[in-house]
C-alpha cells in the first residue's frame, strides 16, 4: 500500500458486497479469500473494494447521511463487523425459508406451511421443533446448513427443551446461530443430574 493512497482523502461508502464465497481480492494489498468487499470511494470518484483488514489500516471518512467524520478503530471493526453479520443473517434467512419450502413440498408428515409461517414470524425455532425439522430434512435428502437456522432458547421453557433433547440431537443444534455454549455446560449439568437421580 503505497503512502499516496494512505493520506488520500477516501470514503467508505457504506456498500458491503457479500461475495458469497470466500475467493475474492482486495483491491489495495491484493490479498485472497475474501467473502466480504468494502467498497471505498476517493474524492476524485475513484472506487475501490478492500478487505476488512484494509479499511483498518488507513483513516477512512466514514460517510453517513448529513455528516462527515472520523471514527475510532474500534468503532470501525463494531460498524464493519456489524454490517458483515447483517448481510450474512439476511442471507441465512433467505437459505432457510428457501429449505423449509422445499420440505413443506416434499413431506408428507408435515401437513401445511405452519414451520415456514413460524419462521418467518419470529425468525427463529425452539430446539425440539428445529430438530424435528431437521430430521425431515435428513429424510427427504434435502441439503441444509444448520447455521442457516436460528435457536430459540431465550426462555426458560426453550432452554428445558433442549435439556430434554438426546446428546446427538443437542450437539446438531450447537451449530445453529443463536447458540449459547453457557446452555451445553447447563444441559450437560442437567443430565448427569438426571443420571445421579435415576
């Protein structure tokens, strides 16, 4: 990175381009496997796309409605970090209402668009039915990601749920977004004291 490019005068956009995949450069050290494009602009109206790393590197204006002014470090990886999970949990949605479709269409002991309905609601399941669901989509050999999915387990009756769940049946679902790794701890707790009691 040369020091010409560092003192100019750029601009963060505010567009973040999801590439989907990670086999992107950034256009400033060239650097590979980048999912995620920041997309700057220099006072000439010249438009780069750099990496999470790049934008950190140099002052960047920060370009919102009515203002111009520079942010800590600090707040720029918050910002960045914050749109990055944005376009990632819009994606996730999109994936997973596009799968529940799918399982409605091709599951007989699914009876109407009630998961999908649900869903879309609250934007999340509770861990019993998240793991009928994906038992239905194992048996139906339909491709999913569990992190496409998120976990329900903000009430005390969510997290009893997954207590009650077997060991394979909970591990599946710490890959779901929304997981706590404090309710595995809770859950492992819970059955040895099951075990003790038995």
């Amino acid at each position: 990175m040369n020091k010409k490019f560092i003192t100019s005068d750029w601009k963060f956009t505010g567009v973040v381009y999801d590439q989907k995949k990670a086999m992107h450069r950034c256009d400033l050290c060239k650097g590979k496997n980048l999912r995620y494009q920041y997309e700057i602009v220099s006072s000439l109206g010249e438009v780069k796309r750099v990496g999470s790393s790049c934008i950190l590197k140099f002052q960047v204006k920060f370009s919102f409605p009515n203002s111009d002014f520079l942010i800590t470090e600090q707040d720029k990886r918050k910002y960045l970090h914050r749109i990055a999970k944005r376009l990632t949990d819009r994606e996730n949605f999109k994936l997973a209402t596009q799968s529940l479709e799918k399982l409605i269409q091709a599951d007989d002991k699914i009876e109407d668009d009630f998961p999908l309905k649900q869903y879309r609601k609250k934007q999340k399941l509770g861990p019993k039915f998240l793991n009928f669901l994906f038992w239905r989509f194992k048996a139906n050999n339909i491709q999913i990601e569990r992190n496409w999915f998120n976990l329900d387990l903000s009430t005390k009756k969510r997290k009893e749920e997954f207590y009650d769940l077997l060991d394979f049946q909970a591990l599946g679902l710490a890959k779901c977004n929304g997981f706590q790794s404090s309710v595995m701890e809770e859950y492992i707790k819970h059955n040895k004291a099951k075990q003790e009691n038995a």
